[in-house]
C-alpha cells in the first residue's frame, strides 16, 4: 500500500468517526428540542420511552473509553493513545429532568406509561 493510499485511507476513518460521533449527539439534542405538549397522546407515550431509551444509552456511554491510534500523513508517522469519558455535551441529567415534565404531562392527560 501507497503512502497516499493509506493516508486517504486514515482520512477516510477520521471523517467517519467524526460523523458518528455528531450523530450520537444530534439524536438527544432532538429528543430535547421536541415540544411534548403539542403531541398526541400516543406520540406522547412514545416519546417519554424514546427519552428512557436515550438515558440508557447515554449511561452505558458514560464509562471511560480508551483508544490507541496509529496514523501518517506526508512522511510523517505518528502513534497516540486517548482516553475518553464518552460524553456528547448533553448528559442524562437534562434528558431525565425532561422526562420528568412528560412523565407529569402524561398523568395529567390520564395516561399510565
């Protein structure tokens, strides 16, 4: 393999744990851009279990990751090693203070979830 193919290579791998990474993030900033109280019933009860299901996900995420990379660009080679708390800028902490204001929302229409 070709020093430029590899580095097309690494880009390539770069760029899609970019994309990967925004799109964790994008999925809970629009859990918590949604206006639940414009929502029917049914929607409402979806929704209140979307938002545990992302609370979960967001826990299981919390754990501390490690990464070991090795990458070249030019002539260059270089070696890193990461350690990562997981975190996407929001924590469960806001999805779970919103799951509360559904949670009352659905007693007041009458529903048990």
């Amino acid at each position: 393999m070709t020093k430029m193919t590899r580095n097309v290579f690494m880009l390539i791998i770069m760029l899609a744990t970019a994309f990967f990474v925004l799109g964790c993030a994008a999925g809970t900033k629009e859990l918590l851009n949604e206006d639940y109280k414009k929502m029917n019933n049914e929607d409402l009860l979806r929704y209140y279990y979307n938002l545990n299901d992302e609370i979960e996900r967001q826990e299981k995420q919390s754990v501390p990751q490690f990464g070991i990379g090795i990458g070249g660009f030019g002539h260059h080679t270089a070696g890193g090693v990461g350690v990562s708390t997981g975190g996407s800028g929001y924590t469960s902490d806001d999805l779970r203070t919103r799951r509360v204001d559904v949670r009352l929302e659905l007693q007041k229409r009458g529903i048990t979830p």
